[in-house]
C-alpha cells in the first residue's frame, strides 16, 4: 500500500487541526458530510480515497505516493571456520 492508511489519515488530521478552515466550511468544499468529518476527526472512522483527495484539495494539501523506502543490506561478514595452520 502507499503508506499505512492510519499515518495518511494522522497528517490530515493534523491538516485539518492547523489549518484555519472550520469543519462546516471544509464539509462544504469537499462534499464530506460534517459527521464523517467528525468520525475522522475522532479515529472512530476513515475516508474513501475518493472523498481523502477532496478534503486534501479542500485543506490545500498534496497526498504523495511514492517507492517504499527500503532498509540498506548491511554487509554480513564471511568467517571462515576451520582450523589454524602452526
């Protein structure tokens, strides 16, 4: 998936939070119910993406995809075993 779903949902909530629109105003732009703004708000619950791109048109924000980061592969290091030549 993109990110997780949860952290998406987390940075509109704090979109919505900062910015200086109302939820009245946000649910007018957007077409998103003041009840479901409402549920969002309280984790109680999501957002389609659909109506996810309209809030974030709405706050004037971007929702980015992009690769997954992975983790570098740290070297392993080969040790021999056998034993010691005297």
């Amino acid at each position: 998936m993109i990110q997780s779903m949860s952290k998406i949902l987390d940075e509109i909530r704090k979109a919505i939070e900062t910015s200086d629109k109302t939820r009245y105003w946000l649910s007018k732009k957007s077409l998103i119910p003041q009840s479901q703004l409402s549920r969002l708000m309280t984790g109680e619950k999501g957002l389609s993406f659909d109506a996810l791109e309209r809030l974030a048109d709405a706050l004037g924000v971007e929702i980015i995809v992009r690769p997954k980061r992975t983790p570098k592969k740290s070297k392993e290091r080969k040790v021999k075993h056998g034993k010691r030549n005297t």
